[in-house]
C-alpha cells in the first residue's frame, strides 16, 4: 500500500508526458515529421546508400529530340527556346505538333504555315516540323484523295513527317459515327504516300498498357490513375490495348517501303523480349525513347543489349518540354549510376540505374539515326 501512491503518480506523469510529447509531435508540419500512419502517396523515403551520383545537366553530344510539342510556335518568339534548347546540349527540335490542335483545317494551314516561317526568320537549323492529319469525319467521298494532297503540300513547304496522334483509334469517328482503325484501309494512301515521299510516320497508338488493368493493388500504374483518373482508359474506351496495337502492326505490315517510328518504344518498353520479336518481323520499325525511361533504368542490363542490338533504329525523345526532366534521360543513357530516382513518382515510384552506353551507340541514339532517317535536317551541328 506504501507504493501504490508514487505508483499512481508516476502513471498519471508518464500518462501526461505521454500526451504532451504527442501533441508537440503532431503540432509539427506533417511534411518533416509524419506521426502514425501515412499513406502510400507520401511516403517519400530519403535513400540511405551512398554511392557515386554523376547528375547531367547536358547531353554529353548534341542530341535531337524527335518526340516535343510546342502549340505557339507560329506566333512565339523562339529564340528563348533556343536558349533553353542549348543549355540541354539539344540540337535540334522536330515539333511533332505542325499544325497545332485545331480541327479547322484552314486554321490549321495558317498555324503551320505560320510555324514555318517563324522558324525560318528565327533559326531553320535548330527546328523542324512535322504535320499531322485531320481524320475527323473520315469518310468515302473524296476525303482520302484531300488529305494526301495536304500531306504533299505541307512536304513541299518543308514538313519532315508525318506525326500521328493517339486519338486515332481512340476516339476518331468516321462522317457515319464509326470509329477509324488505325488499319483503316481509306487511311492506306497516306501511309503509302509517305514511303514514296520518304518521310517517317511517328505514330503514337494507345497508352500504357496498365491503363487497361484493373485499378487494384496489383497495378503499378495504381498511383499514376489515382491522381490521374482520366488515364484510365477501359473506363473511356470500349476497344482494347490488344486491340489497338494489333492495329497499328497492321498498318507497319502492309506498308513495309514506309519508315515507321513506334512512339513511346510502342508500348513494350516492360517486354524487351517481344519488342525485339516486333523489331525482327517489322524492319521498317523504329522506335523512340520518350516517356519510358523509367521503364529502362530499373533493367539496365537487359536494356543496354537491346540498345546495342538495335542502336541503328533507336531515336531519343521526351514528349513533354519540361527542361529540367532531360537529366533523368541524360543519366540512364549515359551513367553507370545506381538506385536513383525517376523525377515524377506517380510514374515511377521504383529506383534506376545507367545504362552507360558506349558512345558509338549514345551517338546513334542522340542524333546519327534521326539525321538518317528524317530528311532535311541540318548536319552541320553534329559530330561525325
């Protein structure tokens, strides 16, 4: 009984200790010092290994980005974003987006002929365009014979491809209400046409392939189609990822004299084995880095032998013009570097490692097969 008092006072102090260091605890900012549970989007770990970090800021040679959209280029004064462009090391700029997003063709005429010019008065060597098609309202009545018409036009005023966007199998609609395959014979003219003009198609088809999956904790995409939901295509399309690429291998098929360039490493960018398989069947294949390097730096082993294998059909690009993000590209196609992170992780919440490419293959990659392959660049800026 003599101890049951200090006992008694000792529990009510360590019980309002207790309370007190937890409530300083929680009064905190969350951000630095999280108590209790937290969930997966801010778990944000500091890595503890201590390893060499080589951090580019540049392209260790000049590089030519075939994948970028810029939507003011007819009216922008580009000489801010030659700037930008040569803080990178980039050398050229092929602008995917020649003719912006109206579907007015007329509109669309004077943003690309606009664009134009404003790279030919600001500098023709560092920017090139590609024009795009206006598929809305496909139809059997002339529209085919139209659209290769301004496909040769716009080649003639200094177009350097053709881009394709993904709406084509996703949400283009014929002038009877069905959707367009991206097979579509009465697209069959274009694609034979940029063979006989010797222009690539850069054609985006489809999405990742988790867009598909069921949103569940098997998805690693789990985290991008939360904060993303419109991402989430079986939700907004009826045709299937199967489906669609089936499509556009079709279209690779039955034009083997056009040179095709599979954006976005056509979706298999996690299956190197069958986009190997894909490169073998198609010769007139080629395909381009933007937006899964991600996917690269976390198997640096198996992607270096699929580089070096392929390095002559390979061609960089990025997508979006974020200049900061070009370093994550810069590191895992030039370092040897280990377990860093991607630089958005709703993408990629997994480490990367370097590829440390040789350079004979980082040159291919950078510029050679983009001079190759798309005519009327300028050389003149570029290593042998």
């Amino acid at each position: 009984m003599i101890l049951s008092k200090p006992l008694l006072h000792t529990s009510k102090l360590f019980t309002f200790s207790l309370s007190l260091a937890t409530t300083l605890v929680l009064a905190q900012p969350k951000v630095s010092t999280p108590a209790g549970p937290i969930d997966f989007e801010e778990y944000e770990p500091v890595s503890t290994l201590k390893v060499p970090e080589h951090k580019l800021g540049r392209a260790k040679y000049p590089f030519i980005d075939v994948h970028n959209h810029q939507y003011e280029m007819d009216n922008a004064d580009l000489r801010g974003l030659i700037k930008q462009m040569d803080s990178l090391n980039m050398g050229l700029m092929v602008n995917l987006s020649g003719r912006g997003f109206s579907s007015n063709t007329a509109e669309s005429t004077k943003f690309f002929d606009n664009a134009l010019t404003n790279i030919q008065k600001t500098n023709p060597k560092r920017i090139a365009l590609f024009t795009n098609i206006n598929f809305a309202n496909v139809n059997d009545n002339g529209w085919t014979a139209q659209a290769v018409k301004t496909l040769e036009d716009d080649v003639k005023k200094g177009a350097r491809g053709l881009k394709i966007y993904k709406s084509l199998g996703f949400s283009v609609k014929d002038d009877k209400g069905n959707r367009v395959r991206v097979d579509d014979p009465r697209l069959d003219p274009i694609w034979a046409k940029c063979g006989e003009l010797g222009i690539p198609v850069l054609i985006h088809t489809a999405d990742p392939k988790p867009f598909w999956d069921p949103m569940d904790r098997y998805n690693e995409r789990w985290l991008e189609l939360k904060l993303h939901p419109g991402r989430k295509r079986s939700d907004t399309n009826p045709v299937s990822w199967e489906q669609l690429i089936k499509e556009q291998h079709n279209v690779f098929r039955k034009h083997p004299k056009t040179t095709f360039i599979a954006a976005h490493m056509g979706w298999f960018p996690n299956d190197l084995v069958k986009l190997d398989s894909l490169m073998r069947v198609f010769p007139n294949m080629n395909v381009e880095i933007g937006a899964v390097i991600a996917e690269l730096g976390r198997q640096p082993r198996t992607a270096r032998k699929f580089f070096e294998k392929y390095q002559d059909r390979i061609l960089f690009g990025k997508d979006s013009w974020v200049p900061s993000e070009y370093a994550t590209y810069f590191r895992v196609l030039e370092t040897d570097d280990e377990y860093f992170p991607y630089h958005k992780k709703y993408h990629a919440f997994w480490r990367m490692y370097g590829m440390a490419l040789p350079d004979d293959v980082l040159k291919k990659v950078y510029y050679k097969n983009a001079l190759r392959i798309i005519p009327g660049l300028d050389k003149s800026q570029f290593p042998n």
